[in-house]
C-alpha cells in the first residue's frame, strides 16, 4: 500500500506558436499492489487506486460537469491488472471493458512511471528496455547514495507507440525526453518510495503540432498486508476484461469480441490442443506457451461456446496432464454454459482418467458464474465411491457457493444451508472434516456457528478441519478462536492447523499467541511451524524478528533454534527481487 502524488499536465503545440490548450490532471489518495498470480516468468497483480483528491483542469478551468467527475472518478478508483515480468517489467494491462480511454491511459501511465526492472545477473549498474504508453524505450539504472536506493534514467525511444502497437519511428518523428526516477527499495525488493520526474516531446513532422507531457509521481509505501482471498481474482474477472501491451495506444473502448477474435487469430480447437500436446515436457519455456494457449482457449470457448462441446471426447484417453488440466482450467475461466457443461460430462464420464475427472470437479468449483448443471453434478460427484472425485467435488460445492455469493444469486444461501446441514448428517469423523473444509471455502461468515459446533468435537480429525475452515471466514470471532486452539487445544495436529490458518490472516494480533507457543508447546512441530511462519514475515511483521532470536537463543531443539537464527542472518543483496 503507498500513498500517491501524481500530476500530469498535456498541452500541443505547433512549431513557432506557444502550447494550445492545456490539460493538468492531479490525484491525491492511495494505491494498493497486490500479487495476485503468476506462471513461468510472468507475475500477475492487481492495482487499485483511491482517490482523497481529484482535479481534470484545462487551462485552470474545471474541464469536468458532475456526472462527468463521477464516472471519471468511479474508473479511475477500479481494480485494474498489470502483468509483470519477474525483472519488474509491465507487460500488459487488463482493465474493465467499459473504462473509458482517458482513464485507462493515466493509469497505464502511472504504472510505467513506477516500474522497477532488474538486471537477469547481479550487475552494479545496468540497462534495461521498458514499455510505456509513448513506446519502447532504454533505461539506465545505477546505485543512488544511501542503502537499497537506485535512480533511472530514460536514454531513448526505440519504437513508437499505436493502436496496434508497437511501430519503428517513422522518418521526420522525434521523440525527446527528459526523464528521471529515484527509487528506495524495501528489504524485500519491492519498491518502498518511488519519486518520477518526467517530460516528453514527441515532434510527428513539420506540418503537425508537438505533443508535450509534463508528469511527476509520488509514491511512498505506508503498510503490507496479505490478502489471499485476491489472489485467482485475474483468472476470475479474465472474461470482463480488455488487454493489451502498455504500448498499445487506447483511444477508444475496445470491442470485447475483437479482443477474443485477436486472442485466437483464427485458430481451431484442434490446433490450440495440438500446440499444448508439441509443447516439450518439464521446458522453461513451456509454462509460458502453456498459459498463452489457456488464454486461446478461454478466448475461443467464450466467442464460441458450442466448442466446448467437442471436449469431452477429445480428453478421452488424454494422459498429458499438461494437456487436459489447461483445456479444463480455460473451461472454467470461460465460464459460458456450455462450457460448465462440457466439465460436468467429463467429470461424470467413468471413461475419462481418474486425474482428469478430478480437475474437471475442480474446475467446475473455480468457475466464476456457477450453472445448475454444474453444481446439481457437483453433487451428484460428492457421493461418488471413488475417494479423490469424492472430495473434490465437495470441496468445489463449497467454492462454487462464494462465487455464487460474489454473483449476487439467490441460489447461493441454498447451497450454504445444504453444506452446513451436510456436517451435522455426516457418520463418520472423515466425512465430517471434508464437509467443515467445504464450508470453509465459502469464506461465509454463515457459517461460524457451524464450525464453531464442531471445534467441540471429540475427534481431533474434526476439530483440526473446522479451524483451517476458519481461515478465510472473516471477523473478531475467527481470529480469538484460532488463538485459543493454537494454544490450548490438546491434539498437536489441531494445533499446528491454527497456525496454518492464521498464515491467511492480519497476523499483528496473534503475536502473543505465537509467543505463548514458542514458549510453552512441547511439541516440537508446533514450535516449528511458529518459527516458519514467523520467519517468511519477520521483514513485514514487527515483533517477528524478536520472538526468532528468543527461539534462535531458547528452543530446546537444536534444529529449531538453527532455523530461527537462519531466518534472522542477513543475507547478501543479489539486486532488486519483483516490480
């Protein structure tokens, strides 16, 4: 979380003649980055900005009546997406179709202004070539005085920016910059302040006006916190989305269905599927290809769900996981009837591979727009005698129960009472604990009493599967219940299941709690897991550092005690880690 500053100020000018209308843009607020994905070397986040102050002036004057200020106001405050490269490169955008251009381009250009890209191998200093919405262009990053702090500069432009993207500068075109950027790094290696100081001129010919951009940001990192409930959300929102490069020029809200026709370029079924299956096995560079292909995929099951009826025979005999899990996870993420369809008959189909029937059952969890097909096969899957169907399906009732709570449907309270009654019905303690984890995929809030009613159990088995249900279920409650059973309860393995639960939430207010554990469990897995837990935050988490050199100095175990100091040793910089 950073508190942002930014200002950019757009004016034209014909040569000889001073700058024609001016447009000075001013927002004062917060902006929020969170990881939310990734595959291979791509990494997924979300983007939010909220505003305390927004001025759209041209010339000193309000350039914006209020209905304009509101729906401006209501775009520029949405979650919007940036895929990174893991040097800290922004790639592409992803913001709701309906965002209007303007919006979309101050906020592709904040994103540009504040990315910090490191060097592939350790280097002092280094060049990097970085996207922004003028084009492609060289930065040089070098070491700034004081500890973690590093400053770029813009050389040059190689490639101009367009509607269709990136284009070599044409003869007579001069682009001019003056562009500087100091950086302050976190322990961590992301970006704790970022100050940007930028002027463009982009001169497209004689006869034409200069474009010039005059833009300064701020941002100073004020918190970080985890929030796992984001983390999928791309996937989940892909479909209402429009991307494109940070180069793209947007002038205009993009056409959803040329966005999906651009996405398949005129691909099959059957040569995307035959490109996954010539994809080298365990290759760097197939996670890559493989996510671009889900992404086809996706794109050709929602501009022409009757494809998905193709799926079901095409995945019989199918023995590359690689394969039928990512037609199945493009299934979901297109989420059309048709393709929720074609997931329930694979997931029923007793001629289809134990693996892949199991996917199916977990993809039909994760789609976003849950059918009645889908779930009433969901159901019927849950009583299957084959263990692994069994439990995925039940555990996908309790995701598709969210989604259908984030839909806004009326089926969704249904659902959540028939899951919560499922717990009590159970007849064995097994088939209770998978029922507790279910509901605890919904992240209701319902369903406490619930889970509460089980923590009083006899069967540690129960007990331990009703506090990992509380790890998404919000509020005061959840939290004072995992501290009481992360300490008092007598089975190690109930007890170990809090601490996994609280790695999902604020973890500040069980810092007493950890301590009680450190100090007095006698188990040492317990302890352990504390110490671990402790030592992937200790740079995020105050407090943290100190209960690790008590357990570095105290733990009976040695092995602990080496763990805990380990995560305290400083460890050699290797340059700047993400964007």
């Amino acid at each position: 979380m950073y508190d942002l500053d930014a200002r950019q100020q757009l004016s034209f000018a014909q040569q000889g003649a001073r700058a024609g209308e001016t447009l000075t843009i001013t927002f004062l607020g917060e902006l929020t980055m969170a990881v939310v994905g990734g595959q291979g070397d791509r990494l997924d986040t979300q983007v939010q900005v909220r505003t305390a102050r927004f001025d759209f002036q041209s010339d000193g004057r309000d350039a914006l009546d209020a209905n304009a200020r509101e729906r401006v106001l209501g775009h520029l405050q949405h979650p919007f997406y940036v895929t990174y490269t893991r040097q800290g490169a922004a790639l592409l955008t992803h913001f709701e179709r309906d965002v209007d251009p303007l919006t979309q381009n101050l906020l592709r250009s904040l994103v540009a202004a504040t990315q910090f890209v490191k060097p592939l191998t350790t280097q002092t200093t280094w060049e990097a070539q970085e996207l922004d919405v003028t084009g492609q262009y060289v930065a040089h990053y070098q070491p700034a005085p004081g500890e973690r702090q590093y400053a770029r500069r813009k050389l040059r432009y190689l490639r101009m920016s367009s509607p269709q993207g990136l284009r070599p500068l044409e003869a007579g075109m001069s682009i001019t910059v003056d562009a500087t950027t100091d950086f302050g790094l976190g322990e961590e290696g992301w970006p704790a302040t970022v100050h940007s100081r930028e002027r463009v001129a982009v001169e497209s010919g004689p006869d034409l006006p200069t474009a010039l951009a005059d833009s300064e940001v701020r941002l100073t990192r004020s918190d970080v916190r985890r929030v796992p409930a984001l983390i999928g959300s791309l996937e989940l929102r892909r479909q209402h989305l429009g991307s494109s490069t940070l180069a793209t020029q947007v002038y205009a809200a993009q056409d959803p269905k040329a966005e999906l026709r651009r996405l398949v370029a005129g691909a099959k079924l059957t040569d995307l599927v035959g490109a996954l299956r010539a994809l080298p096995p365990d290759s760097a560079s197939s996670g890559e290809a493989t996510s671009q292909l889900m992404n086809r995929l996706r794109a050709l099951f929602t501009l022409e769900p009757d494809k998905a009826h193709g799926v079901p025979e095409l995945l019989r005999g199918e023995k590359d996981r690689n394969v039928y899990s990512s037609i199945i996870g493009s299934l979901s993420a297109a989420s059309t009837p048709e393709a929720l369809s074609a997931l329930a008959q694979v997931m029923t189909d007793g001629q289809q591979g134990l693996r892949t029937r199991v996917d199916a059952a977990a993809g039909l969890g994760m789609a976003p727009q849950p059918t009645e097909e889908g779930i009433a096969a969901l159901r019927e899957m849950a009583q299957s005698p084959e263990t692994d169907v069994r439990s995925t399906a039940t555990l996908a009732l309790g995701n598709a129960a969210r989604n259908l709570e984030e839909q806004n449907s009326p089926d969704a309270q249904n659902l959540l009472r028939e899951l919560a009654q499922s717990v009590a019905a159970s007849s064995t303690p097994e088939a209770r604990a998978l029922r507790l984890r279910a509901l605890g995929n919904t992240a209701s809030p319902e369903v406490l009493a619930v889970i509460q009613d089980a923590l009083r159990d006899t069967s540690p088995i129960v007990r331990e599967a009703a506090i990992e249900a509380l790890r998404l279920i919000p509020g005061a409650t959840a939290d004072q219940l995992l501290a009481m059973r992360m300490v008092d309860d007598p089975a190690p393995e109930v007890r170990r299941a809090a601490i996994f639960a609280t790695s999902f939430r604020a973890l500040p207010g069980f810092l007493p709690v950890f301590e009680r554990a450190l100090r007095t469990d006698a188990v040492d897995a317990v302890r352990n897991d504390v110490v671990r837990l402790l030592g992937e935050r200790v740079t995020q988490l105050s407090g943290a550092a100190d209960l690790l050199a008590w357990a570095g100095q105290n733990d009976p175990n040695g092995d602990i005690r080496h763990t805990a100091i380990a995560y305290l040793t400083p460890r050699l910089p290797s340059g700047p880690q993400g964007p």
